[in-house]
C-alpha cells in the first residue's frame, strides 16, 4: 500500500536526495556611471580655478590671486586693489580649449568697480579675458592673463 506524501515531505525527500545546488545569485549591480573623460575633468578643474580668478579679484585679494596666478606681480596687484573700494567681476560665457597640459580660456563679462578716490559712482565695464593656464601636479594654474 502506498502513503500519500504531504507536500512538506515530499520536498524534505526531494532536498536529501538531490545534490546541494547553490541558491541563484543575486541580480548583478548597475554599471557604475562612466568615469568621466580626462578633458571634461580638466576643462571642470579650468572652470574651478577661473572661479577662484573671479573670487579673488571681486574681494581684492591679492594672496588669493597669486595662489592660482603665481606669475602675477602680487605687489602690483595689490596696489591696483588699493585704489578700489569693491569691485565685482562676472563672467557670462567662456570657451575653453585643452590641449594637454596647457588651455586657452576665452571669457565675455563685467567688471563692476567703485574707484577710492574721485567720482564714488560705481562702474561698469565690459571686458574680454583671455587666460593662458597649464596643469602643475594636477592643479591647472594661470600663466598670463589679458583683460581688454
């Protein structure tokens, strides 16, 4: 006579006589996001070091500047600054092009500025920059700026 097998025993049986089979894995992770290219993380590193350009001459900061300008004469710049009550500069667009360890930075802004002596009326001028910078030990830095 045959016995039934509940459902539980049948698969207890099944487990004993079957050879031990590893569980499915796990749907593999997503991709990581592309790492990106060595251009767009220079022309960031470019955006970055025109940002702290753009800093330290809107706070008249002389040290500032030269941290990422050494070639600046920090004495002249500073007594350029001293003439300033405050000034501000803003860049609406630059172009930057790479080429291995030196860039050329195009950019179109304002520079608006309160001269310390004379007519207190604050000022603006449009400008175009052009900078010169090349990569140091992972740092891009500024080699000339022309400001017209």
């Amino acid at each position: 006579m045959t016995t039934p097998i509940q459902p539980e025993a049948a698969a207890s049986a099944a487990a004993v006589a079957s050879p031990l089979v590893p569980p499915p894995l796990p749907d593999a992770p997503a991709a990581p996001p592309a790492i990106p290219t060595t251009r767009v993380t220079d022309t960031e590193a470019i955006q970055a070091t025109l940002g702290r350009y753009r800093a330290a001459f809107s706070g008249l900061d002389a040290n500032a500047a030269s941290a990422i300008w050494p070639a600046v004469d920090q004495r002249a710049l500073g007594r350029a600054f001293d003439r300033l009550e405050q000034q501000s500069l803003t860049f609406t667009s630059c172009t930057i092009d790479v080429r291995g360890i030196r860039a050329l930075a195009t950019c179109l802004g304002t520079a608006d500025y309160v001269p310390k002596v004379g007519s207190k009326t604050a000022r603006t001028d449009s400008r175009r920059w052009t900078f010169n910078l090349q990569r140091v030990d992972e740092r891009w830095l500024i080699d000339t700026v022309d400001s017209r």
